[in-house]
C-alpha cells in the first residue's frame, strides 16, 4: 500500500511532529499525510514517534518494507522525493533513533535500494533531477546523526555504497561531460560521517551487535 507522506520545513498543515533536520539543531518539521490514504499502524508509530505502537505494529506483521511516498528535507541543501521510499528511511528522516532499532532489531533491510527524485541538490555545479540506488544506509550517512549511522553499519549496512545520480544538464565531472554520475558515501557524505564509516571495521561500538533498548552503540 502507497502511503503518501509529505515531510516540508516551514509549512504548517495536517499531522504535525517534531523532529531533527541533517544537523545539530532541532527545528520543526511538519508531517502531512493525505486524507484519502489509510495509515499502516507501522507508519503511524513512526509518524508519532511511539515506540509501543512501533512493537505491537510489528509484532501484528505490519510490513517492513511497505512503499511510502515522503520528502525528506535536508536543511540548507534541498529535498528528495521518494515515490517508494521504507518505513526505515522514513524514521531516519524523522531522526528517531529508537524507532530506526527497534525496526533494525526486526529486520528491516539497510540496504533496500529505492530510486528518487531531488530539488535543489547540486554536485560540482550542476543539478541533480533524479536518483537511482539510494539506501536507508546511504539516507543515515546523508541524514547525519552518528547513533542512526552507527546501528545501520552494525546491521551491515554498506559502508562502500554509492547511487547514481543524473543531471538536469550534462555536469563536467573529472574532466568529462557526463548526464550521470556515480556518488559514493565516503566522498559526497558529510565529513563526520564519512570518518564513522571508514573507522567502522575497527571500533569498538561496531563488534558487539545492535545495542539493547535505551542504549546507544559503545
């Protein structure tokens, strides 16, 4: 079932939260769910950030991989629109870390591949219109909370995944004009990501398995 999920900064209409953008600081962020969709008591949890109606969704088999369409917003850079994104990218965006494991916990895949399409994203110049192969994991490194990226590597998310990424124009990359690009996480994530991802194989948090409830990876 298609859920239609609109995350947008600065809008106030329908369901709203609060949840963290891609930094640091905490803004408001409002959730719009369409009124002619019914809502899976996953997404709802989600939404709510509830952790008891997160368990009992997924305990009644509610799916995990479940298609919803939301923006997810990254402050001062621009959106992505996933047609078919996961519950887990959705609590990523939403920056629910305990949500983000209790579903890991239950088996939610970090490297669903799904496609996109981005406004206002731009590399080497050029803007972005569409993207194929982007992840839950590849989602945590943009997203840029170092708990959610840490239980997303220790549930083997990819830390050598890319997407590719096409361009509204042909974009000089390397030397060469191209209307596609591969993107990589350790060159296009922000730097304190990319610096958890490289030193995952050898820290400590990463060898004991995903945390229990209320902790976070040591």
């Amino acid at each position: 079932m298609k859920l239609f999920i609109t995350t947008l900064l600065a809008i106030t209409f329908g369901l709203n939260v609060i949840a963290a953008t891609p930094t640091s600081n905490t803004t408001e962020i409002n959730c719009t769910i369409a009124p002619d969709e019914a809502m899976d008591p996953l997404v709802e949890a989600i939404v709510l950030k509830d952790l008891t109606k997160l368990k009992s969704a997924i305990e009644a088999k509610s799916k995990l991989e479940q298609d919803i369409k939301f923006i997810y917003v990254r402050a001062g850079v621009g959106t992505i629109s996933f047609e078919k994104g996961t519950p887990l990218m959705y609590a990523i965006q939403m920056d629910w870390y305990e949500g983000v494991l209790e579903l890991l916990r239950a088996g939610a895949k970090p490297n669903a591949v799904r496609n996109a399409e981005p406004s206002g994203f731009y590399h080497l110049g050029c803007l972005a219109e569409k993207i194929e192969g982007i992840t839950p994991m590849y989602l945590a490194t943009l997203h840029a909370n170092a708990d959610i990226l840490k239980i997303m590597i220790i549930a083997d998310g990819d830390t050598r995944g890319s997407m590719n990424v096409f361009y509204s124009n042909k974009c000089n990359v390397n030397g060469t004009n191209v209307k596609m690009a591969m993107w990589h996480m350790r060159e296009n994530g922000p730097a304190s990501m990319v610096e958890i991802i490289k030193d995952a194989k050898k820290a400590a948090w990463a060898q004991n398995g995903l945390p229990a409830e209320g902790q976070k990876p040591e």
